[in-house]
C-alpha cells in the first residue's frame, strides 16, 4: 500500500506545496472557461520568453535550440514546445491536458420571457448531474462578437458589486411527484434555463421583463438580442477557489477536471530549461465532449505546429512528423476518481486512488471490457516507475471504478494513434463533475513534481 505523501515533507516542501496551492487557486477563480485558461496560459507563457510560433513563420525566421514558441489555437487551445538540444525526430516529451469543464452553455437563441420572467435558454456541455446546477449562485462568461468583428468579453457575477443569476428547483411541499421520479429526470435539460430578471421596463407594450434585460445589455455592453446569435456564453458556478477542509489539505473549486492537471502540467513546463529532448505541453478544448471540433485534440493543429517546427529547424522530410510523433512520449494528465469511503459500492479499493498518496496513473480508461480506451504497455510504465522513483516522486497505480461500473475518456488515445507511448496520468478528485469539486494539496504537489521529472528524465 502506497504511503501518504505528507509524512515525508520537510519545511522547505511544505512552503512550496502552500505556494503552488495558493497560485493554483488564483488560477482557478481566474479561468474559469478555455478562453479565459487560453489567456492566462499565453500570459503566463509570454513573462518566461515564449513567442508566438507565427511570428517565425511569417518573417521565415528559423528555430534554434532553445527557443520557446506557443501556437494559440483560435484562443481556445494552446500548444507550447521548448526546442530540445536532440534533433526533433527522436522524439518529444509531451504533456496534454485539457482546459474546458462541464458546464451550461447558453442556446443560440438564448433570451425569452415567461410569466414575468426572464430566461437563458441553456444546453448543458459534458457530463453532469443536472439537479447539482439548481439553487446555486452561478455566473455568466464568455464573449460575444458583433458583425463588425468587435469583441466584447462577458464577466458577470464574480465581482463582488456584480449580481448572480441562477436555476430554481420546487419545494418539498409541492415536490411529492418530482421526487418519485430518477435522478436523471429529476430536474430534466430543458428545466436547465437561468433565471436573469423579473422587472419590467416601462412604456413597452410586450416581453417588458425581456426588453428590461436587452436595455441593460445596450447599456452596459452593446449588444444587441441579435449579436447573442454570435455569442458563446457559458454558465459556471460563482465564487473563488478556497482551501477545504479544518487543516486545509484539499482545495474547493470549480473545474478541477482538468484545470488541476493543466496548470500544475504549464508550470512543470515553463520551469524546465534547456531541455535535452524537445518538450511540449499541449492545453486543449472539448475533451468533454468527446475531443472533437477544431480546437479539439481531434484536429490536427497540434500534428500542422510540429510540421511547422521541423520546417523552421530545417527538416523538411514529409517523414518528419510520423518520425517526431513515433518516438515521443506523452503523459495524458487527466484526472482520476478519488476513492470516497461514503460510495465504496462504486470503488474497488484495491485498484483505486487514495487522496494524500500522490500522482495517478492510469493504465487504461474506456468501460465495459477496456472499450475505447489507451492501454498502455509495460515497459513505458516500468521506464515511468524509475524516473517517479528516482526522483521521490509519490505515485499511485488506479482504474476509474469497478468494471462494470467505471470508465471514461480522456486524449491519451488520440495521441496513441500516431504510435506515441502515452498513459493517463494525474490527480484523484472528489465530486468529479460536480459544480465544485474536491482535491489533496499533497496530490496537487506531486503531481508538479512528476511533471517535471517526466520532462527531464523521460528517454
């Protein structure tokens, strides 16, 4: 049985682990969907000398060992690479995660108004439970982009001045037959609708509590109801990410699947320096429902960067990408299912992660026989073993549930089609998918430890 990583921290570990933690949470209040991670990322990215591969490209500028470049994928997803002093085609060590949570997605046609109130019509985006999302104060973010090309980026509920909006359940009292029915009908998708307003504008004929909403909106923004047809606005939990637990060990916060495994994956990268192999660190969209579209790793926009990178160092073979991709090895960070001792019917204890005993792997994800998933092989686990022991790092070896019960998906698989050793690897959480959700410091710290010995050690 693996030990808990807090009984081997020195005062100088626990500083650091309270360092990244309090980073960590900042992060997480402030990006709370894949443009606001995309902007920070950049960010982040731009102050450690990252620039943009686009820049080389249109001035035909060549790449030379060591130079940093970030490809930004339509602000949605990003792709970072760290020229190593190895040529490419031996390989990269690559970390992936992704930047988009489960969540509310406003519809195209999303305003209306019903019996004195206003409404957003909403389709929800990834797995959920849909009964968590009633009765909770939530915010709206995004962007919406006028016909001129103008951008006006949404925020409203997470300034203390600003005001929530939110979904309204029954009472008990008047809840008998709701109650009967199953959870997933309980409260069904198109009960999923944000209540924004309830005040009448004056000296309006019809929809007064919708045209009260669009006055606020040119007012405030201008917008017009027509620009929400080009808009993409999403609905999160409100409120910041805070520490959890009376001895503060865990971390509350919206969109740790994955957020926890994107930003301690960024900030392994951007420590590691003058690399011996090349390094990437791939932070992408959609993985929640399914990797698909254009910012998805399904797209070939992270494959199209590396062919430009070869080209910049000099390579370029129609080769060189199949080469680059088969010998790389990858590091898919993507969560885990933390075992809760209250729904150990689920768990099966002896192949579960344990919060407080450090980084996850996950060997392979799918459900029902291994179906969809990555599996990866033994001797890239056993190479992994030897770099996290060598270098103290505290890990774990878990599958997402009982067999007929668990499974899910994650980007390792896609990566494993161009013949990339890869194999899911991050921190186990509490309440995954629910609004707000649950993980251990010590689990978070080691993760950033495993990271950078991946980047450093991995042959």
């Amino acid at each position: 049985m693996k030990k808990v990583a807090w009984n081997k921290y020195n005062q100088n570990d626990l500083d650091k682990l309270e360092s990244i933690s309090n980073d960590y949470k900042n992060y997480l209040t402030n990006c709370k969907t894949e443009r606001e991670a995309t902007k920070e990322i950049i960010k982040r990215a731009k102050t450690r000398g990252f620039k943009n591969l686009e820049d080389y490209i249109n001035n035909n500028n060549s790449l030379n060992v060591g130079d940093k470049v970030y490809v930004n994928n339509n602000d949605k997803a990003v792709a970072l690479f760290v020229i190593g002093s190895e040529d490419i085609t031996t390989g990269m060590n690559i970390l992936g995660a992704h930047i988009d949570s489960p969540r509310l997605d406003l519809k195209a046609i999303p305003l209306y108004e019903e019996d004195g109130f206003a409404y957003f019509d909403t389709h929800y985006y990834g797995g959920i439970k849909k009964y968590q999302w009633v009765t909770l104060p939530l915010a709206l973010h995004g962007v919406v982009v006028k016909k001129d090309g103008t951008k006006i980026e949404i925020n409203i509920g997470e300034d203390a001045r600003d005001p929530v909006v939110g979904i309204t359940d029954l009472l008990p009292h008047l809840g008998q037959e709701q109650m009967k029915k199953t959870a997933d009908k309980v409260i069904e998708g198109e009960k999923l609708d944000v209540l924004i307003g309830s005040r009448e504008l004056k000296d309006v004929k019809k929809e007064k509590v919708k045209s009260n909403i669009l006055k606020i909106l040119k007012d405030k923004y201008n917008i017009e109801e027509d620009d929400l047809l080009s808009s993409e606005i999403e609905v999160v939990p409100q409120g910041s990410a805070r520490d959890f637990g009376l001895d503060r060990s865990m971390i509350m916060a919206y969109g740790q699947d994955d957020s926890v495994c994107a930003y301690t994956s960024l900030e392994a990268f951007l420590e590691v320096t003058n690399p011996t192999r090349t390094t990437s660190c791939i932070l992408v969209d959609k993985e929640e429902i399914g990797s698909v579209g254009s910012t998805g790793m399904e797209s070939h926009f992270f494959d199209n960067a590396i062919a430009e990178i070869c080209s910049l160092l000099g390579n370029d073979s129609p080769l060189a990408v199949r080469r680059v991709l088969k010998n790389s090895r990858m590091l898919s960070s993507d969560v885990n299912a933390a075992y809760d001792p209250l729904y150990k019917e689920a768990m099966d204890p002896r192949n579960s992660s344990y919060f407080g005993k450090g980084v996850v792997f996950c060997k392979y994800t799918g459900s029902r026989g291994k179906s969809g998933s990555n599996d990866a092989n033994a001797e890239y686990i056993a190479k992994l073993r030897k770099v996290m022991d060598d270098a103290n790092v505290s890990f774990q070896i878990s599958e997402l549930g009982k067999v007929d019960l668990g499974g899910g998906g994650t980007i390792a698989y896609i990566l494993a089609n161009y013949n990339v050793d890869v194999i899911d690897c991050g921190v186990g959480v509490l309440s995954m998918h629910a609004p707000w959700e649950v993980t251990s410091k010590a689990d978070i710290y080691e993760a950033y430890k495993c990271y950078i010995a991946f980047l450093k050690y991995m042959k």
